[in-house]
C-alpha cells in the first residue's frame, strides 16, 4: 500500500501460491469455477453479463442464452460477468482477500473468460483494479501514457492511440496490479483464459456530499424545534421588498449554528449509509419459514450467523451501518456489538443473546440480509 497503491503498477508473480504447488507436485490446478458455470451465469437475470467480440468490435448485455455466446474454441471474444462474489462462494473468497483496503473502497469482482484473442481493447478505467489470471494465459501490455483520447463511434471505450511500454504474460496465480488511469490492454493466450478482477469504487465528491446531504436532510425530521414557524415582530418597513429579508438570513444563521450542520461528524452517518447500500442488482429473499423472535435467539446461541453475499456492512466509530440502515442506533449493548462483529468478521460465531424481544439483528434475518451458516 505505501509503495503502490494509487501511485504506479505493481506485478506479482505467483500471488495465488496453490497454483506454484500444484505444478511442482505434478498436479493440474484450474479456475475453481469452470466454464460451463460461468457460462450458466451468463444466463441469470439477476447478474450483470456482457459480452464483448472484436473484428469488428460489437458489445452486447444479458442474459444470455448458451447458443448467444461462443464456443471456447472460436476466437476474438470475451464474456464479462459483474459482482460474481454475491453468487459464487469462491469468487466471495477471492474478494475477502482485498480487505487489507477499507471495505468502503471495495466494489466487486469481475470474472471475465474469452476465447484466443480475446479482450476488450486497449482502455483505462478511472479506478484502482488488481487483475488476477486464473486460468489460462492472458498478455498484459500497460503504458503510463497522457494521451487518453478515444477513438469514436464505437460501443466500447477504446484508447485512439496506445503505446505499450511494458509486457508480460501472467499465468494462472500470477496477478497485475494497475492504479486507475494507466492504459492497458489483456489478450487471452488461450482459450478458456479466465481473469478476475478486483475492482474499487471511486465515488465523485459531488455524489458523496448529495448523498450525505439528503440523508442530513431526513434527519431534521426528528428534531421538533425546527417545526416553528418563522416569525419576525421585529422587521422593519422596507424600501427594498423584492430582497431576501435580513431577519430571516439571521434566524436561519443562528439555526444553522445551534444544530453544528458546517460540522463533518453531521454529514458523515449518511454518507456510511450510503456507501454500506448494496449493488442496484442485489436481490435478498427472506426466510421461506422464518423463525419467531425466541426460536431465532436460541438459534443465536447454535449456529454462526453471516452476512448474505449481497449484503454490505461499514462502521462509523461504534454505529455500524448494513444495506443502508443504521442498525446499531437504539439497540441494546450487546446487540450493538454484535453489530460490530459482524462488521469486522462478516459472520457471528454462536453466542448467547439475552431476552427474545425482536432486535436490528431479527430484522435483518428476516430481511435475508443475514444468514445462519449452513
């Protein structure tokens, strides 16, 4: 992190390790998740599949049906699968792996499996990713360059011009590091060539404070005081009726005082909510047979409680944040530090809850949020 990342390329041989030992043991190690599969999710519609052929360069979005997409035999085609961490155990573990970076900084993993000579063409992306080849051979050629001009009229964003400066050929357990903007460019060297990338999200400033503050916003709702009516016994006759009243700019400036709203820590809880909400194509089923309030704290006690692969949980200090609500505020101690558990571990190891009244922790069960292990 202090040498490389958001500062400049970093590639890692061997960064999978299982992948080195099988080949010295004579053994054959591939993608835990195989083609077929990956085509099969192509097919779902709640996974974001896109699927990319060049000469000439033609993009198309999902689902799929298996005759849409091409045989691993065909060249020049790619087939991108977005978020496969909330639908593939393996890929949620590939993921787990990042959370050395803020989970507030995390977005998904992207798989991507291609025929020879596929690829999405030479681009950038505006964001940190750690590119992970794990099956097959794929050739990195990356360039540092200014020039970020796209060539037009095409569906994909293609750099016009891209001068390789660096390349390599990774095999399966080697990864590529790229901070955001560095142009590169991968071609599948086999095919079935399957990369994972681990992707971050890089929210505008714009997009961070409107989100914080229209939650800032709903929270006024919940302070009475500020439903008074504006008075003013002591405005004077004026020459200038068409001006914005200096009694009402001085009240709203006093109002704006007492509630300290100029003060980070008031824009910081929405701005958790709003990055802990989940993907747009997040989908939570609850229980089909849900446990009563008592039966679901017993059950506490038995088995390890975990967060659905979809779900998101970020922490503000002691508040802990899970899909966009605020599930720690007015729960009791022991079911705030659940909370933080969970936020920490992503899953509750059995523990004894006391009393059976419904809780944050009840509510998100029923919401499919949370999950007992298997």
């Amino acid at each position: 992190m202090k040498r490389y990342w958001h500062k400049k390329p970093l590639l890692v041989r061997g960064a999978i390790p299982a992948f080195t030992l099988a080949t010295q043991n004579g053994e054959s190690l591939d993608s835990p998740i195989s083609a077929e599969e990956l085509i099969e999710f192509a097919g779902q519609d709640n996974l974001e599949s896109r699927l990319v052929k060049s000469e000439p360069w033609n993009l198309s979005s999902g689902p799929f049906t298996k005759k849409t997409i091409p045989t691993l035999s065909k060249p020049n085609w790619t087939l991108l699968l977005q978020g496969m961490e909330a639908h593939h155990p393996a890929a949620a573990k590939v993921l787990s792996w990042f959370r050395f970076i803020p989970d507030a900084r995390l977005d998904d993993l992207m798989i991507s499996i291609a025929g020879l000579g596929g690829g999405v063409g030479p681009h950038f992306d505006s964001y940190d990713v750690f590119l992970i080849q794990m099956s097959g051979r794929r050739r990195w050629q990356i360039s540092q360059q200014k020039d970020l001009s796209l060539k037009p009229n095409l569906p994909l964003k293609i750099l016009q011009r891209f001068k390789a400066e660096h390349e390599w050929v990774l095999e399966p357990g080697d990864m590529l590091y790229l901070p955001p903007h560095i142009a590169h460019d991968g071609v599948a060297l086999d095919a079935g060539c399957q990369t994972w990338s681990v992707g971050f999200r890089s929210p505008s400033f714009k997009e961070l404070l409107q989100e914080g503050l229209w939650r800032l916003a709903e929270s006024l709702e919940n302070i009475p005081e500020l439903d008074q009516k504006f008075t003013d016994p002591m405005q004077k006759a004026t020459a200038n009726a068409e001006q914005l009243p200096e009694e009402l700019i001085r009240q709203i400036t006093l109002k704006l005082r007492k509630l300290k709203l100029d003060h980070v820590d008031h824009f910081l809880p929405g701005i958790t909510a709003y990055l802990s909400e989940p993907k747009q194509q997040a989908f939570f089923d609850g229980p089909i047979k849900p446990l009563s309030s008592t039966q679901f704290t017993k059950k506490l006690g038995l088995r390890k409680l975990i967060a659905h692969p979809q779900t998101r949980i970020l922490s503000l200090g002691n508040e802990v944040f899970c899909n966009g609500e605020n599930m720690s505020q007015g729960q009791r101690k022991d079911i705030a530090r659940a909370w933080q558990i969970l936020s920490a571990k992503k899953a509750l190891s059995p523990q004894k809850i006391a009393g059976n009244e419904k809780t944050s922790l009840y509510d998100a069960y029923l919401a499919g949020w949370l999950v007992f292990e298997l």
